[in-house]
C-alpha cells in the first residue's frame, strides 16, 4: 500500500473548472452545476484504494450533513482503468450505490482535472467557498487504515464549519496520505 502525500495546491486557487461524466446518472456534470451556494468540496477518490475504502463511511456522512447545509459535493476518479479496472465508470456507479454516495461521483477519462487539481492520492480533499478559492487541502483526519485512530473526519469537518461560519479555516493543513493517482502510460 502506497503512501502518497498531497501535493497542496495553494490556497486561493481559483478550482478549475470540469465538465465530466456522472457514473450514476450517466448524465455530463459541470462544476457550475455542482458547487454549493455556501461553499464546495472536491475530492479525488476510486474504488479499489484501500486508505478510500477506509474513509468511505465518513465521507458518505459529511456528504449528507453539509449538502444541507449549502456546501456541494462532488468525488472524481481519474485513476487508469486500463491498468486498474477495477475504478470502471460502471464499477463506479455500483459503488456509489453501495455506499450511499448522496454525492455525483464522476469519471475523469483523460486525467486532465487530476492534473489541474494537481492532485496526487485518493483520497486527496479541496474545500473551497461561495467563490471558487480554495479554503483548504489536505486531508479528512489523522485515521489512516490499521493505524487505531478513530475516522471523525475533524479536519475537513472543521474547516467546512470555519466557512460556514465566515471564518478563514486554520492556516496549518495535514496532507492527505493515500494511493497514488494511477497514471495512463502516454
């Protein structure tokens, strides 16, 4: 099991823009469609990696609660299912089923948003607000696989309240750790 850090896209970066497909719904989301009217989050997930398998019941959790609470939620797999085909499109919408993703999880052929999120691992988490800056990146809290630290998603939780409430998030944000994005050979 690979641990890759995030790369930590600076803060105030304006979220690039993406119009993907959703696995679930078959339909073509933008992040115009997508953000939230208080803030939105990003995350860069599949299905096979075992640090996503571990965080998937907690971000199911904050999908639901902060979605009612004006932020948006989106997941996106950019991982090559030639090598990996195990993160499908249509392994994606079993899984989205079977965790209760209330979130679209989109597929990202050509890994051209992985790359202009830089994005590095799964999961790797971008928080940013009503207009489109980046609040914070990093990781969902310090539980990994195996490690006895119980999954809260504190981090992100916070940070999301920090916004919610018009604060800035805390300037001092963890890397996410996980499997590294999964390349296409070129």
């Amino acid at each position: 099991m690979a641990r890759t850090p995030s790369k930590m896209l600076p803060l105030g970066t304006e979220a690039p823009f993406f119009n993907l497909i959703d696995t679930v719904t078959n339909t073509s989301r933008s992040l115009e469609d997508l953000k939230g009217g208080k803030g939105t989050v990003v995350m860069f997930i599949c299905n096979h990696c075992p640090f996503v398998i571990h965080v998937n019941p907690e971000i199911s959790k904050l999908g639901k609660e902060y979605q009612a609470k004006g932020v948006g939620f989106v997941a996106i797999s950019s991982n090559d299912v030639m090598n990996y085909p195990q993160d499908a499109p249509h392994l994606m919408k079993l899984k989205a089923k079977e965790e209760g993703y209330s979130f679209p999880y989109l597929y990202d052929e050509t890994q051209e948003v992985a790359r202009a999120y830089d994005a590095a691992c799964t999961p790797d988490f971008y928080l940013f607000d009503a207009d489109l800056k980046l609040v914070y990146r990093g990781q969902l809290d310090d539980s990994r696989p195996g490690n006895g630290i119980p999954l809260t998603g504190t981090d992100l939780r916070n940070a999301m309240d920090a916004l919610l409430e018009g604060e800035n998030p805390i300037k001092d944000q963890k890397p996410s750790i996980g499997c590294n994005i999964k390349w296409a050979d070129n």
